[in-house]
C-alpha cells in the first residue's frame, strides 16, 4: 500500500519530464531506496502507442543525501551500538539510568542537528532547509516526550509534571529571547511585550524569572509596592514537588492544598484588583481554566495548556489519568473547526500510552523511519513494547531497523552503518545484509577491500567469493594481469585463475620476461588453486634458479614440468628450447637418463601432426643457436643435438 501510495504521489505532485499522465499509464519498479518510473506504450484511453525511450528515477528518501543530516545518522548510529551492549542480565533498576542516558544522548544529537540547520549560513536552500528543520524540531520534540513518558517517568504519581514541564520548557524557549529584549530596553517595565514575558514565565511554572521581571514594574509604582510583594511571595512560596527530595507525596499534597487556599483567599479578598495583570497571574496560579485560555497566544498549543493546567490544578497527576486530561485539554484549546494534526494524534497516543499506535502515527506522518526505528530499539531494550509479530514473520522492532537500514544501503557511504543494524536484527538482519552487501558499487579496489573485510568478518563465504570475482573481471578487462590474479586467487576461482595464467604464459612468449614478478615469486601454496597457476608458478621458479646459475636444480624443475605432465603441451617446444643453454654448458648438468627424459618428451611431440614452435625470443636465457634454426627443421636439429650431447 505504501508502495501504490508513493507512486500515486509521484504522479501526482512529481513533475516527470515529457510524460502527460492524462495520455499515458506510468509503470514503476521499487527498489531498496527509489522507484525506477517510466512511460509505457498503454494509452489512458485504452490501445497503444509508441512509449518515451526514458526511464527516470525517483528517490522517496532525500533526508540521507542531506550533509546536516548525515552527522545525525552517524552519531545516532554510535548511540545505537552502545545501546545494544547493555547486558541483558542486569537488573532492572542498574539499567535505567542507562537507557535514560541513552535516551538524552538521542535527544542531543537531534538537537544538534536542529542547531546547525537554523545557522544563518545555510539561507541559500531557505526552503529545503526550513522544511528540514521543521521536521527536525518535530522529531526532537516527539522523542522528547516519548523518552519522558515510556523510560524516564516514574510509573507512581508526582514526578510526571515536572518531567512535562521541562519538555515545555526546552521547546517554548522563545520566552528567554523576549526577556533579553526587554530587559536590554531602556524601560523594560513599559516595554509593550513586558508583561507577556511575565505571564509566559508564570504558564510555564518558572516563578524565580518571573519575580526577577516583577520587580521592574514594582519599582516604577512605589503605591503599589505592597500588592507586588504580596505576589512576590505567592509565587515564591509555590510548592513543586521534587522526587529527589525527602519530602513524601502526601506531605507535598497537604503543602500544596494549603498554599492553594491562601491564592483563593487572596483572590476572595480582591487584593489584585487595581491591577489586571496581577489579578490574572494569581487566577492563573489557581488553575483558572477560563484566564488560561485567553492566553492562547503565549500558551500557543493545546500540550502547553495541558500541562500548566496540571501545573496549577493537578501536580501529583498519575500517569494512568494523563490521557483524560489530554483529551479534555485538546477539545478545549483547539477551535470545534480545527481539524486535528498528525502530531495532535500522536500526542494523545503518547499520553494514552499506547506505544504501538505513536510508532504506526510516527511511521505514517515521517518520511524515513530514522525516528522510529530508534524509538523503538529503545523501548524493546526497556521491556516496555509488547512482544507483536508481524504476519510477514518479524518483530515490529526488527522490521522497523531493517527498513531504516535498507535506505541507508542506498548512499555510497551510509551503508556501511546499515551493516551493524542488520547485525542486530537476529532474525532477518543476515539474510538482508546478504543480499544488500552484493548491491554496493566496488568503485575502487579500497571499497572492494572494504566490503570484503566486513563479509569476512561475518563468514559470508559466497559473498566474497563473488566480489573477489567481480574484482577479477574488471581487472583483466583493464590488462591489470597481477591484480586479476591476485583476486582469483583470493574468490578460490580454478577456471579463472587457470584463464589469467594463459593470459601471463602468452604475455611472456609475447614479450620474453614476466610481468608482476613480485605477485609470481610469492605465490605460495595458492599455485596449487589449478595446474597452470601451478607451471606459472614452477616455470617462473625455473628462471629464478637459472638466473642464480643453480643449473642443476633448475634442470631437475625443468624436466619434471613436462615429466610429470603439468606443462601444457603446446608449451614443451618452448621447455625444451630453455634446456639447450643448460646442455651446452661446459658442466654436465643433465644425466643420462634425464638426457633420455628430453628426448623422449621431444619424439612424443614431434610425433603429432603439427609442431608447436618456440614464439618467444630463444635469447632469453642466454641461448643463441650455433646455426640458423628453420620451423620446419628445428625439432630435427633438436634431437641431433641432444643425441650429440649423449
């Protein structure tokens, strides 16, 4: 459905170049990061026609190629692998205070991201930007409040509110700015939005900065000096509870009660009602509904209201009754014509806690699964989501990390974080790894080496055997000999590594010396991969020993290259010609049974119908024929001498 979704998007609000959709049916290939879409030859009408030879590709996951974003993807990606070692037999008690430093750690890079995205220097791509860093906000705020509810609130009553006040706190910050503004003035205490920063730090239960802004206006009204001080201590008296404290709940509550009947009493008494600004502070100090919602404005959403209402009304709330008063708050903020937001829902789910509904608002609403893949990673790791398997076979966690790591095996660097999520996903993360590891680009011998390391690491056997290979191909295609070689060996390929040695025997008839001799001398055990890795191997041996004037071994080699049958035959002539410099040498270096041994090899291949002969300079090793050698006479000639040698 997602799938169909997009499509209908992009045909929709995606411009295609040259294609009408009024007059042709567009077809569309999904894959793992974009859609491939094209034109077919079907009429909207009905019948055919000629289709435009183009096939475009459409991303559905732009977030991955933005740079801002790509540090919020690597950083979280450490976060996450942090998290997944926190041992599973540990106490519950020992890891929450990790996972809520888990929890922080996600909501500061969120944040960090957010910053960076309102710098000043990136007004060039105003719109992209802006729309960036709206959704960062979005995330930054949801993961916030979710973390506050799901792992850092305390189940009992009390510290709820005041973890919702420092959520509203962290994002109406704009309070702070305003009171720079007027305090910076030359007369803060009749600057026009004086007493909006004073209310705006009452609604949001910081009573210390809103006395401090009080007292510019007590100063410029020596009559009224008794009135502020009565409020002052209002406000100062007001009691919050504090879980850390060794105050009980009940013992708060009777505070509470008590500091709540002296503002009524104050209220009864009209003590603030010469001046309105006063007299609403003290009517919003007990919880009056009516004065909160003229301060829409400062309160701005229906979440603020909700949780000064609590602030003033409710401060030992328990999480269980929150959703009542969630809804209440919404139906009475928004307008009956308002039609909620996506985030409006997914609030309501939050304080429902109803966790599986926020991930499926969250997946619905967002446009990469970022955000709720690590949501709920974390909730899974604090045993708060339900055990759910999905009908195609996954948990809703995994399922979540693997469409999160699919995307990002799209990036031509990305994917390399993609790897350790699908390691983390017991059930399906090995078959996914597998088949996303073969769909990287191996630009580069470096990022070839890179892939395979990691596939190695794992054990995937197949998966490098088959990048060794690839590497192969393009390296003999490139003439690069040694390299092709090198990565034959390395996928274990026979029939390969047996084609690149004809490559290199022909290379040396071609030019009489070796290419990449470092790569040849140290073959090793890996000649053994096929019997013409083997002769290449042995026969550059050969030279080696001649060239250190170790005749008599190097005969030995020699002879038993084509002894023992390993020399392919069309090479022997070529063999044979290598033995002469060492039988006219003034030592006798061939016996005479190995003398016998040549000239038996030599009548085996002159017994055939044709006669393979020597297609490399004969001065290689030092040989120059006493007399002119014909193609038609050589093997003749050959045989005379041997038999001379005897």
């Amino acid at each position: 459905t997602a799938q169909c979704l997009f499509v209908i998007y992009v045909s929709l609000f995606q411009p295609i170049p040259g294609f009408d959709s009024n007059q042709k049916h567009l077809g569309f290939v999904w894959g793992p990061g974009d859609i491939l879409v094209y034109e077919t030859i079907y009429k909207a009408s009905g019948g055919s026609a000629g289709g435009c030879p183009f096939v475009h590709e459409v991303r559905k996951d732009e977030d991955i190629y933005s740079p801002i974003l790509r540090k919020l993807f690597n950083e979280s990606h450490h976060i996450f692998v942090g998290l997944q070692r926190i041992r599973e037999d540990l106490p519950s008690k020992n890891k929450k205070p990790q996972f809520v430093s888990i929890s922080k750690n996600y909501r500061s890079v969120i944040r960090a991201c957010m910053e960076e995205l309102q710098q000043p220097s990136l007004s060039t791509l105003k719109g992209v930007i802006s729309m960036m860093s709206h959704l960062s906000l979005w995330c930054e705020q949801n993961f916030n409040i979710f973390c506050t509810l799901f792992v850092v609130c305390d189940p009992l009553a009390g510290s709820l509110v005041l973890h919702l006040l420092d959520w509203v706190r962290l994002h109406k910050a704009d309070v702070d700015e305003k009171a720079r503004e007027v305090l910076a003035s030359e007369s803060p205490a009749e600057h026009q939005a004086y007493w909006d920063v004073v209310i705006s730090y009452v609604l949001q239960g910081r009573m210390d900065e809103a006395r401090q802004v009080l007292v510019k206006q007590a100063a410029l009204q020596p009559a009224a000096r008794v009135m502020f001080k009565l409020l002052d201590n209002l406000l100062m008296k007001m009691p919050i509870f504090n879980p850390g404290e060794t105050q009980t709940l009940t013992e708060f509550d009777v505070k509470w009660r008590h500091w709540r009947e002296e503002v009524d009493h104050c209220l009864q008494d009209q003590s603030f009602a010469s001046n309105r600004h006063l007299e609403d502070i003290c009517k919003i100090l007990v919880g009056d509904e009516d004065v909160l919602l003229e301060y829409k404005e400062l309160l701005s959403t229906w979440y603020h209201f909700l949780v000064t209402r609590l602030l003033f009304s409710h401060p030992t709330v328990k999480p269980t009754e929150l959703h009542y008063y969630a809804q209440s708050s919404m139906h009475m903020f928004l307008d009956t014509r308002s039609v909620p937001e996506p985030l409006d829902s997914i609030l309501l789910a939050a304080f429902e806690f109803d966790i599986h509904q926020v991930i499926k608002d969250c997946s619905i609403a967002l446009n990469n699964w970022w955000f709720v893949g690590h949501l709920t990673d974390l909730l899974d790791h604090c045993k708060l989501l339900q055990s759910h398997n999905l009908h195609f076979g996954s948990n809703l966690r995994e399922f979540l990390l693997l469409e999160y790591a699919s995307g990002l095996f799209t990036h031509h660097s990305l994917w390399q974080l993609a790897v350790d999520y699908f390691d983390h996903c017991p059930e399906f993360g090995r078959v996914y790894l597998e088949l996303q590891i073969e769909r990287v680009p191996l630009d580069t011998e470096r990022k070839a080496l890179k892939v395979i390391r990691i596939c190695e690491q794992r054990q995937m056997t197949e998966q490098v055997r088959s990048i060794c290979k690839i590497m192969a191909k393009k390296a003999l295609r490139n003439n690069r000999l040694g390299s092709a070689l090198s990565w034959s060996i390395r996928a274990k390929d026979a029939a390969f590594a047996t084609l690149i040695s004809e490559r290199f025997l022909q290379d040396y008839c071609a030019k009489g010396t070796f290419s990449d001799l470092d790569l040849i001398d140290n073959l090793g055990p890996a000649m053994l991969l096929s019997d013409r890795l083997t002769f290449l191997g042995k026969y550059r041996e050969f030279h080696r020993l001649y060239g250190e004037k170790r005749f008599s071994d190097a005969a030995k080699l020699l002879l038993s290259l084509m002894t023992a049958k390993i020399a392919p035959h069309s090479f022997w002539m070529t063999l044979l010609t290598d033995a002469l410099p060492l039988l006219e040498q003034k030592e006798v270096i061939f016996s005479a049974d190995q003398t016998h041994e040549l000239m038996f090899c030599l009548e085996e291949l002159t017994s055939g119908k044709s006669v393979p002969t020597p297609d490399r300079p004969m001065q290689v090793l030092g040989y120059t024929p006493p007399y002119p050698l014909s193609n038609v006479c050589f093997p003749f000639n050959l045989l005379i001498l041997f038999y001379n040698m005897l």
